[in-house]
C-alpha cells in the first residue's frame, strides 16, 4: 500500500500580518506531522518567497502543477489568517481530491485595537466559495493548535482520505463466480464499474488450481515461508503435512494472482467446488492474507470486498478486518448477536495462542483448510457496502465483544445498543447476512469518506449521525 500523500497549502491575505500567517504555517506544520500518522506531506516551499497560498494566479497555477506531478491524495488549506478565498477553491476544484478547511482560533486584539488574523471570517468566506465551485469539503472547527478538537478532526480527515484513495483505486480479484444457491451475492458489475470506477479481475477456479498445483510442486521462498508460518502459529495436529502444503500453496497462488493484477482485495469461492477439486478449503489461506492487508472475502462477495478494503484503509493500513455472517441472537443478552464463518478470522486475532487447524465441520467430505476459534472482543465497527435498484449505502455500527456459549468455526459474541433495531435496517435493506468488522473506531472516517464518493450514502445506526457530527465537532472533549 502506497502511503497517503496531503498536499499542505497554508493561505493567508495580504492585508492581515504576514508574519503572523508564517509563524503559523511553521506550527501547523510542525504539529500535524507530531500526531503520528502515516502519510507524506507535500507542501508548498519553493513556489514562493513564503511557500504560502495568496492572492497569486501564477502561484496558484503553480501549485495545481505541484500537486498534480507529485499525486496527492488530498489537501490541507489552514487558515493562517483570513485567507484567500478565491485561489483555495480553484486549487480545490482543479485537483478534485478531498478538501480539508480549518483555520487556529484567533487572539484577542492588541492593545491599539488591531487584530493579526481574523482566521475565523475568512473560513465563513471560503465555505461559501468552495459551495460555489462545488468543492466538497471537510471543516473542522475553529480551534487553537494544539486542542483535541483539531486533532481529532484533522486524523479523522486523514483516515477517510484514506479510505477515498483506495475507494477510488479498487480492483478485486474475483475467483470464481458466486455459490448458485446465494442470490444475496448478486451484484452488478457494470455498475459498480460505471459509477464508481471499481474493476473486477475474474478468473476460474481452474486457474487457481492450476497455479496452486504448480506452487505446491515447486521449492520457492514463498511457499516455505507460509508452510513455516502455519507450522508455527496453529496447532496443526489434526491435518497432515500434505495438507500443509496444499494450504500454504493455495495462499501463495492467490497473493500473486492479486500481485500481479494489482488487486487490493479478493472474493472467492470458497466452496463446494474448491474442495471437491483440491481437497482443501481456502479458509485459512483467506485468514493469513486477510493478516497480510488483502483482506479475503467467502462465497465470491464483492461487496464484502469493496467493505473490507474501506474498512482496512480507515485504520490507515495498521489493522486487520475480519469478514462474518451475522449468524443467531445470543441465548440470554437480548442485544447480543454472534459473528461466525467456517474459520477465515485473521490467525492474529484469535484468542488462543495457538488455534486449531481443523478440517470442516458442515461438509461431507470435511475437507482441511479451516481456522477454527474464538477472536478477541473489546470494541469494533461492523461496516457494509451494499446496494441495489441503483442505489448503494454504507451501514455503519459499533459493537463490543461479550461471553457467549462455544461453537464451532471462527467467531466472536457482540452486543450492540439495540439489536432489533439493527436487525430491522438489516432486514431491510439493502443488506445482506455479512459485515465487515475491525477492532477500531472507524465510524467518522467511514462517514466523512462517503461526501467524497458521489452515489454513496453513509448510513449509521451507533452512533446517529447527529452524535458523529457532534463528536466530530468535539462536543465529549
């Protein structure tokens, strides 16, 4: 995964103090690259004397051109004082990328009564511009450098550009079509094409097994590093070394099919085919990518896909998702739900220190291959991208892992606020029976990434909308 470039473009006006407006650029800097994320920062030194944005056509241009050879992802406009309305929204709307506005809180006058900045007029003044360029745009509140409410907008920001670059650069390998018996994973190719620039790179089950069979024969690096990697992590003691082999050489075949068509995410599947041809299930091989960030999705979902690669990016690349059916209510909690499939959670959430390496427990012919075993609980989001009739939605929640009775695959209870309620809007649509979840907060992201995907709605139900917005202005700190 490349790592996310923001473009800094600091502003400032020329009737307001110039050197105030640099003091700033320098500690904006400076703080934004203190909080510990993950990206690259293109900013504006060289273009002019002051490498800030301001009443320059030339500069501006100039800045468009920087920009655009260098590929950010998204920009940053600080307000060091009022600002230059004007030039920030053609910049805005010549790059088309994710737009974030926020300027520091202002001092009071000076004892003559001047005042340096007015940071806080020039933000109401560029809002209104960037509407009339038709720019959307993040806006954190007026607030001073170094409070929580910046942060906490500013990371927020980052993440969900985040989620919009791998959104917008998303191809999936499609390994075979989807099971006959699940019309709940009908989707429409064409479309998510046509609208969202979403490719998907289809090929057979034979070709997996072909490269699988050819991997498995061979002696490469590759596939004695994922043989030592299941030998060591999971008590594979019911399953032979046969098995081993079949597994790690199925994994290595399916990571350099994505490789190679540069594909971020995979739906596969997953049975009864696969195993009647190669004797194996692909559970644990889709766990062990899924750990690797090419999240894996069962019984060819697509939309599961597109939710995973969402999700992942969110965290900014540094947490695994877990794909699962929302399966039965739990025995006593009546906001309790468990989330299970066969044995495909990452091996890196699992409770125990070595899970078991099973063979299937549902199948006649109980072919090896599954990940079995409970996962961590603590707090997580569930996420689905789905849609139909032509209109596509985001259902975000939170959850928090529980105790529950032992079954059998790879699972996790969870309660939520209000399980009847969720299971109405899941009921109805347009969802289906999976979710994506990741241990993280990643709620506001997911949410402020969907006003950059025209065609998307974000669709929360824990928190409301009202509460993200709310806790997005800062209103808990």
């Amino acid at each position: 995964m490349k790592k996310l470039k923001l473009g800094y473009a600091p502003t400032r006006r020329f009737t307001f103090s110039a050197e105030d407006a640099f003091k700033y650029k320098v500690m904006i800097k400076e703080k934004i690259q203190s909080f510990g994320m993950d990206f690259e920062l293109v900013d504006l030194e060289g273009i002019n004397e002051e490498g800030l944005l301001y009443d320059d056509h030339i500069a501006a241009d100039r800045i468009v051109e920087r920009f655009k050879r260098e590929n950010v992802d998204a920009v940053f406009f600080p307000h060091c004082n009022f600002g230059t309305e004007d030039t920030v929204a053609r910049v805005g709307k010549a790059l088309g990328k994710p737009v974030l506005l926020w300027g520091p809180r202002d001092e009071a006058p000076l004892e003559d009564g001047m005042r340096l900045r007015d940071t806080q007029c020039g933000l109401f003044a560029t809002g209104k511009v960037l509407r009339r360029f038709n720019v959307p745009f993040t806006y954190v509140t007026n607030s001073r450098v170094d409070s929580p409410v910046f942060e906490r907008g500013f990371t927020n920001f980052v993440a969900a550009a985040n989620v919009v670059k791998q959104f917008r650069n998303l191809r999936i390998l499609q390994i075979g079509p989807r099971p006959t018996s699940f019309w709940t994973m009908i989707c429409n190719e064409g479309e998510l094409l046509e609208r969202f620039g979403i490719e998907l790179h289809p090929i057979t089950l034979i070709d997996i097994q072909r490269a699988s069979q050819r991997i498995e024969k061979g002696s490469s690096s590759e596939l004695a590093e994922a043989i030592d990697y299941i030998k060591a992590k999971l008590d594979w003691s019911e399953v032979t070394e046969e098995d081993v082999r079949r597994i790690a050489a199925l994994k290595v075949a399916m990571k350099q099919y994505a490789v190679q068509n540069g594909c971020s995410a995979i739906a596969i599947q997953c049975w009864s085919a696969l195993q009647e041809a190669m004797g194996i299930m692909p559970c644990l091989a889709n766990a062990i990518l899924t750990d690797e960030q090419i999240p894996v999705t069962c019984e060819t979902d697509i939309h599961g896909a597109i939710t995973s690669v969402m999700v992942q990016a969110a965290t900014m690349n540094q947490l695994p998702t877990f794909f699962a059916d929302l399966t039965v209510r739990h025995p006593e909690n009546e906001n309790g739900e468990l989330l299970f499939h066969c044995g495909n959670f990452p091996v890196s959430l699992s409770v125990e220190e070595r899970p078991k390496l099973s063979r299937h427990f549902l199948f006649d012919d109980h072919a090896p291959g599954t990940h079995e075993g409970e996962i961590k609980g603590g707090g997580m989001t569930l996420a689905r991208f789905d849609g139909d009739h032509g209109e596509y939605q985001l259902f975000l929640g939170k959850a928090r892992g529980i105790q529950g009775p032992y079954t059998r695959g790879s699972y996790v209870w969870v309660e939520v606020n209000d399980w009847p309620l969720w299971e109405e809007k899941l009921v109805k649509g347009p969802y289906v029976h999976h979710s994506v979840g990741i241990h993280a907060n990643v709620i506001p992201a997911l949410y402020e990434a969907c006003n950059y995907i025209p065609g998307l709605t974000a669709d929360p139900v824990d928190p409301t909308e009202q509460q993200i917005q709310a806790w997005l202005r800062g209103s808990n700190l």
